[in-house]
C-alpha cells in the first residue's frame, strides 16, 4: 500500500509501504495525496471496467502521461503579477461548470493564502457542476462586481462557458481586467468560448481544451498544457488544474512556495 509521505511509518505497521503514486494490490488501491488524486479516480475505473475505459477518460481529462519531479509551464512575455497584499482572486461558477478545474483552483490557491471570492453566475448561490456536484459560492456575481481582484479565473465546463459568455456583467468585469493590465485567465472550454470571442485572446498566446481549441484565432501554443503570456494564463482542461493553479501560485507567491505547495499535496515528488 501507500499513502502521504507523513504517513508511511505508520503505515509501514500493518502494510508493505511503497513509494507509488497509485498502488494496486488485488481489491485493494490505495494512493498518496491530492496531488494524486485523478490518478487514483483512474485507477479505480481501469478495475471497474477496464484499461482501455481508463485510457479513454485519461485522454479526454488531458491528464500528464509522465510524471515529473517538476511541473512545466509555458510562460511567454514574462511581467510581474504584483497585488497590494494577500492577492484577491474570483472564481465565477454556473450551472454546467467542470467541478475539478473550480475545486481545484479554489482550493490551491485557498492553501497557499489568496483571498478567494466563489461567485455564482446563476441567480442562487448553488450550482450543479457538469458531473453533478453541488457547489455553493460565496456570492452572485452582482455582490462580487462591486469588489476589484487581483485575478478574475474562469474553471471551464462546455455547459458553464457559454452562460458566462452571456454575462454582460463577467465579460465586462473581464475586459476592464484587461484594460487595467490586471492579470485574467481560463481553462479547458473557456478561453476558446469566453475569452476567444470577446477579444479577450487579442494579441495573445493562449491553449484550450483539445475539441474546442479549433476556435482559437491563434493556434500556435494548443499543444501546451498551461501557458501564461503576460497577465493571461490559460490552461488546456481538468488534467492540467493543478499545473494552472500552482502557475498563478507561482506568480503571485514565488517559485519556491509553488513548488512547496507541489510537494505537500504530493503532485510532485516530496
């Protein structure tokens, strides 16, 4: 068996401890963190209903096929993303949007100490994501464009991405971002769904979610899983939450404290 790094003495007591990532041992499948996670999820799929299911859903979350002592990003035009003090970041949610990408985000950043404002695009507080979760925001949008951010991020979802392509009120709190060189972003279905036909990629390098990357006027970085250009980040779907989360980490916080981070959720090697 494994489990967290903090854990494996104790586990040492009554298992064979291994350093996997994901171990199977007969009906047993046990896994070392957050930072594993979606590897475990596919592990449990490939036992119920097999290898080539597990590759077909691995494919499509555009999970990382090798995993490395680091996380990369693409970063193009580098400046400084520099908040008054503890960065305050929005998440807006709808009805449809990818649970993984929103929780994710929310939650990494939530870790590594940005304030972060959940917003809800509905008219409720509560949404049911593209798999059926339940997520609760903090606020609707209305409360939340009262503030200013640091950082406005849009989780994707090919459900979520046109009703926030439809708010007048995200795509003008989105432009004025922009317009105020603060930094923006998206991944999976957004930035070629929100983004895209809002001007909001003009004169920028941006990747997508593979099915819908075709929108994108300018195709060149599709290919790449994260990539920040300026103040834009963008990321290529739920497999890549993690890399998207701990690069605006990154930008905010400093190298060492994304790669700390990394390690405690074991997403890279402790």
């Amino acid at each position: 068996a494994t489990g967290h790094p903090l854990f494996m003495e104790q586990l040492a007591s009554s298992a064979i401890a291994v350093e996997s990532r994901v171990q199977v041992d007969g009906k047993a499948v046990t896994s070392r963190g957050p930072g594993t996670a979606m590897e475990f999820a596919v592990a449990l799929v490939e036992q119920l209903y097999g290898k080539e299911k597990a590759d077909e859903l691995s494919e499509f979350l555009v999970m990382r096929s090798n995993h490395r002592n680091e996380y990369i990003i693409t970063e193009l035009n580098p400046v400084e993303w520099t908040p008054n003090d503890s960065p305050k970041i929005l998440v807006p949610i709808a009805n449809g949007t990818e649970e993984m990408e929103a929780v994710m985000i929310i939650d990494i950043l939530r870790r590594a100490k940005a304030n972060v404002v959940v917003a809800s695009v509905e008219d409720q507080l509560e949404i049911v994501a593209s798999c059926k979760v339940k997520l609760e925001a903090d606020v609707l949008l209305d409360e939340a464009a009262k503030l200013s951010y640091d950082l406005i991020v849009l989780p994707g979802g090919l459900d979520s991405a046109p009703t926030f392509a439809k708010s007048e009120k995200l795509v003008n709190m989105l432009k004025k971002q922009r317009d105020s060189q603060r930094p923006y972003g998206a991944i999976c279905a957004s930035p070629a769904l929100v983004l895209e036909p809002h001007g909001l990629l003009k004169g920028k390098k941006a990747t997508a979610f593979p099915p819908v990357s075709d929108k994108l006027s300018d195709r060149s970085e599709i290919e790449k899983r994260v990539v920040i250009d300026g103040n834009l980040i963008t990321g290529k779907g739920a497999g890549t939450s993690m890399e998207f989360a701990l690069g605006i980490v990154e930008k905010f916080f400093g190298l060492k404290e994304a790669i700390e981070s990394a390690k405690i959720m074991v997403f890279v090697h402790p």
